[in-house]
C-alpha cells in the first residue's frame, strides 16, 4: 500500500493523486486499508516520504560499492538514478520532489520529513566521501553541490523527456567532484572568497 | 490574469490552482475572463509559461550588468533568485519547476513548452559565458550545470524553509564556474574521460 503511494505520489505528486487510487494500484481490500491508515492520505504521504529516506541511502550505499574515490561515488549514483528514470519513460525522477514543490510551504508536518529526507541523503554522502578522505567542511559542501545538481537535473530531464540535461550535469559534476576532493576551490570558504588551495599537495584517493 | 496565474502556478502547482483562484486573485471580471481565455485552465498554463521564459531572461541579462566574469555572473543570478524565494517565505521557487513535474509526463504540449523555457535560459547563459570569453562547449556544460544546481537548491531550500542548501550550492558553483572558467575540468570532454588539464592544476592519480 505505501509502495504503490510511493509510486503514485513520485509520477504524479500529491495533488493528482486519490486515495482511491492507491487503493486500487494497492490491490488491497478496501476495509483493510482505512482501519490501517486512519489518517488518509496525508498518513500514506508520511510513510512514502520515509520510505523514500530509505531508498537513498541505499542508492548511496549501491553507488560506494561501485566507487574507488568521490568522482566515481557521483557517476555511479547518477547512473542509478539515471537507469531509473529512463526507465520509467522520464516520468518518475525525485521519489519527493513534486510532493515538496506542491506542500512544503503549506504543510509543516510533511515540511520537516521532507527535510529529514534530504539530511539523510546528505549525510550518507558526508560519510560516503569522508571515508574516501575528503576533509568534513568540504565533504559537506560537495554532498549539497551534488544534491543540488542532481535534483535539479531531474527537473530538466522530465521537461526535455531525454537523458541530455541529466547526463550532461552528471559528467560535469562527477568531473569537478573529482577535481574538488582532490584539489578544492570550493571548500568552507567565507562567502565569496575561495579558498587557498595549497600548491604542489596531492593527495591519493583513500581505496575503501 | 496571465501574472495573476504566473504567481499561482509557481507558488502551488498545476493541480492545486482552481480557474476561479486565479479570476479571484486577477479582480478582472469573470465574464470578459471566459472570452480572452476559452482554452481555460490549460491555455492559462501556456501563457504563464512564456511569461516564465521572459522572466528567467530579463534575471540572466539583470546579473550579467553586475557581473564581470562567469563567476560573478553566477553569484549575481543567485542573489537574484535568493533574495525572491526569501521574500517568499520560501513559497516561490522556480516559475514552472512544480508544473514540470506535475505535468510533463501527461502532457506533450505542456511539456514542450516546459523545455523551451529551459532553452532560453540555456541560451541566456551560454550568451554570457561566451561574451565573457568562455569557450561554446564550456559554455554549454557550464550552463546546464548552473541550471541544475540553481533548480535543485531551490528544491532543498523549500522543503528546509530556509536559505542554507540554497546559499551553500550558489557559493560552490559561483567558485566551481570561476576556476572552470579559467582552467576548465569539465570542458566537452568524451563521457568518463575528464578534459586535459592545463599546466600547474595538480591532480591525484585516478585510481578507476
């Protein structure tokens, strides 16, 4: 019942969305499905949301198991998300994203999951790039970098209904993340000031 | 009527503005309303949408006046976007952002125009860049990526309520697009394959 949610609230977002409608792509018995989810749909949208923090953090975790170093955690992950929504014909990007645009500025309770979400994406790209030797303050600027972009570009791919601005924004990101770990411009830097990048430091990436 | 729409759009989506919202918010009245827009709902949509395309041009041409380099440019087109989403409460991010992903998939005409404003940004930038004398290539890999993080940040900032992911992503890329405006990384390269590199930028050993 909450994966069929997931699924409906990810393509369509919450507006578009019925109850009815999940009961149906559910298959579940309708009697069974008010005595579990009094709440409605706003309850339904509550379990879809952790459900989607779940499914991060284990595209994160897939993604190291394919990375030696930052660059390569950034092109896996984007090549999973990328799979995904090909797949689905660019019909299903971001699990939340619609949902956020549609309630985050009417719906306090889901506001604060939609934000304990994108902190548990976050953080499992902080830990992910910090074993992989990248200092904290930095690993915390390229992890909301890469969030970002990737949210971003599923945006654009969902309107040009092709892999070209995803793919494009992936490369690219991958590449300067590549770059940053290594040689930072970017990292806890003061506003508007970039940061001192030592000369002649190399560093190798740390293999896990 | 047409900005009338612009404003409800962005802020709540497709699904969730009723025609009559936007003749109540309009104050035109109702009959002359159903004479100039016979297509209704959808018709709306379409103008509100070319209005967005407008919009995001005049704010590209409004940071490049502020703007000495690429980098600049992008910090100018930030503060630009920041300072609205602030004075919204964190209700208006991207014109067309909730409509794309409320209804790109189910709606090609919608979604056609979705990506026309997209490329009037695109091109807006690459403009830019090049005047500013970046390479066309770099232009364009540069270009997407400012779109995609400017997209996505106002994507995390609306479900955290606040300026941080926002803040955070404009002053990485703003120092990301100064250093790969000068010593590219990411320029037209292959996929997979970084670009070279020009003399004195070190780098660790890939280790892929």
């Amino acid at each position: 019942m909450v994966e069929a949610a997931f699924e409906l609230f990810r393509k369509r977002g919450y507006h578009a969305t019925a109850f009815s409608d999940v009961v149906r792509e559910s298959g579940a018995p309708r009697g069974s499905i008010y005595f579990h989810f009094p709440g409605g749909k706003q309850q339904l949208a509550l379990e879809a949301i952790a459900l989607a923090g779940d499914e991060i953090e284990e595209m994160v975790e897939a993604a190291a198991e394919r990375a030696t170093d930052p660059g390569s955690l950034v092109r896996a992950l984007g090549d999973i998300v990328a799979k995904r929504l090909e797949e689905s014909g660019y019909q299903s990007g971001c699990s939340i994203a619609t949902m956020v645009l549609e309630l985050a500025p009417y719906d306090e309770e889901l506001s604060a999951e939609f934000d304990a979400v994108f902190a548990r994406w976050r953080a499992a790209l902080v830990a992910q790039f910090e074993q992989m030797g990248v200092a904290p303050e930095r690993a915390a600027v390229l992890a909301e970098l890469v969030m970002s972009a990737i949210e971003g570009a599923l945006v654009l791919s969902r309107a040009a209904r092709g892999p070209e601005p995803f793919r494009s924004t992936v490369d690219a990101l991958s590449a300067i993340v590549d770059h940053e770990a290594a040689s930072p411009t970017v990292a806890s830097q003061p506003r508007r000031r970039p940061a001192r990048r030592p000369r002649g430091v190399e560093r190798a990436p740390r293999s896990r």
